[in-house]
C-alpha cells in the first residue's frame, strides 16, 4: 500500500510531537547506526504498566540532489526533491521478552542505481512495516529475534540516516538489505556469533542461511566474516511468477551467496572501515554462473561533536558471464563518495558529492536516457531531524 500524502504528513507532525516531549532516558542501540549521526540521546518513553517502558524513536529528512546522465526512468530525473524518511521505531529494550518495530515511508539512494522516489521504494520495497521483529532473552549473552530483520551482510544499513554517506554503495547494491526469518545471536568474550534462516532478498521463500562471526581484538579493532546463500533454488521474484516484491527481490542474487570480510578500526577522531566481497551465483534457469568481487573503504574523522567528514571508495568487477549483476557481462565500476556532516542535538545536515566511472559495461547497461554514458556525478543535500 502506498503512503499517501496525508499519512507522510501525520508522520511529520508525530516526529515534532516526539521531538519537543521527550523524556530523559538512555540513547538506544536500536536502529543500528554506523555514524556520524547519533540518535537521540534523551529518547520519548511511555509506561506501558505491566510491559514496562515502552520507547518511541525516529527520523524525519529530505533530500534535494542533481545528478548527470539520469536514466529514462519515471522519477529518475536530472533534479530530485524528495523525503528520505518518515519514520517512527516504536520498542520494548528490558525483560525476556521484547520487540521492536519501524513504521513509516523512506527512500533508498544508491550509487549507480536510478532513483525511485519514496512513495513508490517504500510500497515496491519492504513496505510500511520495512522492520519489525519479536526478540527472546534468556540470558545476557543468548537471544532469538524473529520477524523482519536487518541483514547480516555487508557493512552499510538500509536507510539514509544510519550510515556514513546519505547513498548506498556499489557493494551495498548486490547484498540482501532486510530479511524475513528467524535469528539467534550468542556473545562470549570478545566474539559474537549470529545465525540465520531467512527469505534472502525479501523473497518469502525460507531458503537462505546467514552468519556472521565478529572478534573484537581490541577496544579499537572488530574484525568480523560474513556469509549467506540460498540453500536451494528459487525462481520467486523473476517475471514468471510475478515480481510482487520487485524492487527488492533480484532473482539471479537470490538464488546466489555473498562473502564479507570486515574490519573496522577507530582510534581519535578517526573511523575506518575497509572490506572485502565476493558474490556468486550458481548455473540457475538456462543461465550460466557468474561472480562479482569488490572492496571497499569508509572513512569517517570527526572534527568536534557536530562537524565530521566521510568518505568512501569502491571498486567491484563482476565475470564475463554475468548476465544482470553490475552492468552486464564483465563490467567494472569504481566510486568516490564525499559527506561531510553537521548534527546538533536532534537536527542534522549534511551535503554529498558522488562519482561513478564505468569500465567495460556494454551499450545499454550503462547510464543516460539511452543507457550510453559511462559516468554519472550527482551532488545531494539531506537534512531533517532524529527524535
């Protein structure tokens, strides 16, 4: 179901509801957040009696961006004005029991990609609950979520406001973003083991198992390796059985595996997170197999408590067989990202210039309104609030 104007609007108005009557309470670790932004430091809490404290959280932004060599899509357009998020989390953080649930509309801006403006991302997408999930905790260092969950994979979240840059990246691109299942998660010492049955790419077939094994060598480096794949095959998702969930559900990836290896450093003013990727995607439909390998590099120096500058560089090449992955049959493509960021309590801004250099891409998967064009640079500004 789409999110009409009048609904985006209420989510506006509730967000400067929350904003101007928080409680003092404790910052959250739901959502996850990479920095620089920070959530709310004094979150809006409700007594909910015998439930206990019951918190309300959320995102409110725009986004306004120009980009060159736009693609022929409806609403990928030279200028985009448009809402980023409009979102609320509402959970339960205490006893053995808890939840956690993101209501609301986004858009999902990523390097390389057309943009798809919020209304249309958010019902092709995931929808207006993108996450929502039950949490069991029998112990401190054991417990079971089910529901909607925010992947395992990769090193940048879903949604603008958690991640260094206001765009996605190229490795972002070829990863599941939130899947449907069951997760168990168990930290001993320094290490912390997470595992997952799923649906993949939002596909709604349970045939995917994640995992992800983090170390933490020291207060000031986590090394962490990550895995999933589809367990068998699954044709949902491809124009035969109607791509009911389309935006979100590529079939090839779906039935593939991807690898990350991760290290993230901080030390000062200073965050840095380099990894590795490899994809794979097996023999599947008539098609042959095929593979992409990448890297990456965020990095992010914080200048005081309101200042910081991000940046990012990517590079990934997909095989001579890849039919869909990347753009087309031995592709390449690298990307500069630059972000620097304010935030003053709950309010943010923040600018972003993005460049994306093809090599190797055939006539008619590369960008332009005719698919010709071997580059694209777009320069973006976000701002809004974190309640």
């Amino acid at each position: 179901m789409k999110i009409k104007s009048l609904q985006t609007a209420s989510l506006f108005g509730a967000a400067l509801l929350f904003a101007t009557n928080a409680a003092q309470a404790d910052a959250l670790s739901s959502p996850s957040m990479s920095g620089p932004l920070a959530s709310n430091a004094s979150p809006t809490t409700f007594d909910a009696g015998p439930l206990g404290p019951i918190y309300v959280t959320g995102a409110v932004s725009g986004l306004a961006f120009y980009q060159s060599n736009h693609s022929a899509l409806a609403g990928d357009n030279q200028t985009v004005v448009d809402f980023s998020n409009a979102q609320v989390e509402i959970q339960k953080t205490d006893g053995w029991l808890q939840f956690y649930a993101q209501v609301g509309g986004y858009s999902l801006p990523d390097l390389g990609a057309a943009y798809v403006r919020a209304t249309t991302q958010t019902a092709n997408s995931f929808g207006v609950l993108p996450v929502a999930y039950i949490k069991v905790v029998p112990s401190d260092s054991f417990n079971i979520e089910a529901g909607r969950l925010p992947t395992l994979i990769g090193a940048e979240y879903t949604f603008t406001f958690e991640n260094l840059n206001i765009e996605r990246g190229l490795l972002w691109n070829q990863e599941p973003a939130i899947s449907q299942g069951v997760q168990a998660n168990y930290t001993m010492g320094p290490v912390t083991v997470s595992a997952s049955l799923n649906d993949g790419f939002f596909s709604n077939r349970y045939n995917w198992l994640s995992g992800s094994v983090a170390y933490t060598i020291s207060p000031a480096d986590t090394v962490s390796f990550v895995a999933g794949g589809n367990l068998g095959h699954t044709l949902y998702g491809s124009p035969l059985t109607g791509p009911a969930t389309a935006n979100a559900t590529p079939v090839l990836q779906n039935n593939g595996s991807v690898y990350n290896l991760i290290w993230t450093h901080t030390e000062g003013p200073w965050t840095v997170t380099p990894y590795f990727q490899y994809t794979s995607i097996p023999k599947v439909f008539g098609l042959p197999s095929a593979d992409t390998i990448g890297g990456a590099v965020l990095a992010n120096y914080a200048f005081d408590a309101n200042w910081s500058l991000g940046g990012r560089f990517e590079y990934i090449a997909s095989s001579a067989n890849s039919f869909i992955e990347l753009y087309g049959p031995g592709s390449k493509a690298l990307s500069f990202t630059i972000t620097p960021t304010y935030q003053y309590k709950i309010f943010f801004a923040r600018a972003e210039a993005s460049y994306v250099d093809l090599g190797h891409a055939p006539v008619g998967f590369e960008f332009g309104t005719l698919a010709n064009k071997s580059d694209q640079v777009r320069v973006l500004f976000e701002t809004g609030i974190i309640f």
